[in-house]
C-alpha cells in the first residue's frame, strides 16, 4: 500500500509545503519509491551528494530507477524555483556518474532522414534534418557527436549524459532546448526543433533591418541565464546562435566543448583544435608553445567570446575577416582586437556599445565584466534610444567602401 510521503528535508524546507505537495502528486510512494526518496533526502543534507549516490546498487536501488523518479519530481516543482534548480543539477550528477539518462528523454516519434548526407558539419559533429514521418511538418534538427574506435566512449557517455541535462532542462526564451535524444539514429546525438532562420549571421545578412541591439541582447539573456544557473557555454559564436521564427536569437550547443575534450579526432596533435580560435579567448589558447592558463571554459570567457559576437553582428561578418587562424592567433598574443568598425563599412557601432565590447575582450580575464553587467548596460542603451540597425542604404556602401 502507498505509504505517506517522507518529510522534505531541512535544505528543501524553506521552498513552501507546495513542494511537498506535488512530491505526493508524482511518486507513488510504495516502498521502493520510499527508498530512492530517501536516498535523495539524504545526498541532499550531505556536504558531498556525488559520494551519497556513488553506489546506488549496494542501497538496492537501481540508477535508473533513481533518475527516472528524480526526472518526475523536477516535472512538478515550480518551473525555476531554487528547489528544482537544485533536483535538475543533481540529476545531471547523477546522470554524468552513471552514463545513464532518463528513459523519457527518448524521442517517441519516429524519425526519416530525407537526404544521405549532413546538411553541415563541424569539427566534431554533423548536424542532419529529419522528419517526422507521421507530420512532415515537423522538422528537427539532430547533432551526432562523431566518434571512433580510439575514443574513449565511456568519458565521453557520462559527459554527453551530463551536457543533456542541461540542453533538455533549459527554459528561457533565449536558449534552444532539445526535444530528446534518438539513440536508434545515432550513439551520441542532441533532436532539437529546425530553426528556419538559419544563424544570427546569415539572418541580419538576409535582414539588414533588423533591429541588432535587441539580438544582442536576446543573445546576453540568453547567456545570463546559462550563467545564472552554473552552465557555462564554452563556444558561444554566431553559429550557434540560432534565429526562431519569431526573429528571436537562441543558443545553442552549451557544454558541448566538455563532451569534444575527450574525442581523439577533435584533440589531435594540432594546438586549439578544440576552440573557434577568433572567438577564444587568450587564456584559453596555446601560443607559440605555451600552454593555456586556463585548462577549460569559464564565466569570463564566455563574455569574452561574447563581445566577438558584438563586432561581428555590427560588421556582418566573423572577427578577423580575411585573416587565416594563424595570423589571428599572432594578432592575439599581442593583444590586438577587431578595430572599430568603420561609419560606411558596417551599422554604426555606437559609443556605448563600443565601449561595453572593449570591457568584455580585456586581456585580463579578471577585468571582464559579469555577463549580468553587461546585459544591464545594453538595456539601458536600448532604454535610451540607443540602437544598432543600419540605415536602409548601409549595404550599398559597405559594397563601395570593401
């Protein structure tokens, strides 16, 4: 018989007895569900939860079990709410431990790929459209990882499990959650909906009027709330910033660097391998044979890579145009950045937006701005008239003056 659902723990007990409520709504509480709901109290009041949780056979508890019940406990809490924000990164832990996801992050519908080949590819993965066969209205996008026989699968399964915790928990207007996983289509793959608007770069090319402060900032919400919720992006470039069909930017492809750390093909012997070099920033970069100061991603080079995006989205063209990786590594390791652009070449980058750019690529990582900063200073520029879209006539000059 279901018995009575076990108290919250103190750590929870401060989120409202609503919590507590929909526990009771979620989990039917017989005794094998009592036993994962006591495992997890538990992990919770401990300083460690990864040590509560390392050995969940020996409890007689199943990790799948676990993270199936702990998935359905984040469905009904309150959306945001410092409780569930706490459930999600314990499941993306325990998810990550075990090389496991929940069995609901599976796509149900049955999917038809309608060419042979990738409509793109990357440095480490293929990006295929696919169809619903039920709907064919229903266009998805699905990532596959590319993997071979040298790589270790185990690393890079419990930190792909991780990576899409966080691609499938995330909820904000500005980021491109994923649908699920198709481990039938592929080993290693993200299903996220088709954004028919392509990237932020090739939608203001096909969109000269767009309004690219208010992208700009879309993009900067967009990261405040990955930063907001400990996710750094580590490759936050105008690829993958995609355009809704609203004309709102989303980001995509957070976390994935994690995953590529670990895949031979993409870390061979070549230095930076692992990075978009002209959106790097310094610190994360081998120069002339020096190791990086920093081994991973962080809050500050994310802003970093972020004012890249500001040039760019001002210019409508990458950082460094016309330069190959190693001439922008050389201009790099003597701190020179993108100039300026120029009145007739590009949208004019204002004053304000100019300065917030320079804050974000200081060569010092510790004398960037917060992202949070720079998302307030680019409201109060758009709360003061202040914008970026180009007069109608900026393509024909920039034709004259290139």
């Amino acid at each position: 018989m279901p018995g009575a659902t076990p108290p919250l723990p103190a750590v929870m007990a401060t989120h409202t007895a609503s919590a507590e409520t929909s526990l009771m709504k979620i989990v039917s509480w017989d005794g094998k569900s009592r036993d994962i709901y006591q495992v997890l109290t538990t992990a919770f009041e401990a300083k460690d939860y990864l040590v509560c949780i390392r050995d969940l056979q020996a409890l007689g508890i199943d990790p799948s079990s676990y993270v199936n019940n702990l998935d359905k406990i984040i469905d009904g809490l309150l959306a945001e709410s410092e409780l569930q924000k706490r459930c999600i990164r314990a499941l993306r832990k325990t998810c990550g431990l075990y090389g496991i996801l929940p069995t609901s992050y599976a796509v149900t519908c049955t999917l038809s790929k309608p060419g042979k080949r990738p409509l793109a590819s990357g440095g480490f993965a293929d990006v295929w459209k696919f169809l619903d066969e039920d709907n064919h209205d229903h266009v998805f996008a699905v990532k596959s990882l590319r993997v071979c026989e040298r790589d270790d699968t185990n690393e890079i399964n419990k930190k792909y499990c991780k990576e899409v915790i966080v691609c499938k928990r995330a909820n904000h207007p500005n980021i491109l959650s994923i649908e699920g996983v198709a481990p039938k289509l592929f080993e290693f793959c993200m299903v996220s909906q088709w954004m028919t608007n392509g990237d932020i770069l090739g939608y203001v090319t096909k969109h000269p009027g767009a309004n690219r402060l208010e992208l700009l900032i879309g993009v900067t919400r967009g990261l405040n709330y990955l930063h907001n919720n400990e996710v750094i992006h580590g490759d936050l470039k105008s690829p993958n910033i995609l355009i809704d069909a609203s004309g709102s930017p989303r980001l995509s492809d957070f976390g994935l660097c994690s995953i590529t750390k670990n895949i031979d093909s993409v870390n061979a012997s070549t230095p930076n391998r692992n990075c978009t070099i002209r959106y790097c920033a310094p610190e994360l970069l081998e120069i002339n044979g020096v190791p990086p100061l920093e081994k991973k991603p962080t809050n500050k080079s994310d802003v970093y890579s972020l004012s890249m995006v500001m040039v760019e989205l001002v210019t409508g063209k990458m950082p460094y145009p016309g330069s190959q990786d190693a001439s922008v590594l050389f201009l790099i390791s003597k701190g020179r950045r993108p100039p300026r652009p120029r009145p007739f070449g590009a949208p004019g980058m204002t004053p304000g937006v100019w300065k917030i750019t320079k804050r974000c690529w200081h060569g010092k990582a510790k004398k960037r701005p917060e992202v949070k900063a720079v998302l307030q200073d680019l409201e109060k520029l758009a709360n003061s008239g202040e914008e970026l879209s180009p007069s109608p006539f900026w393509h024909m000059w920039r034709d004259i003056f290139e």
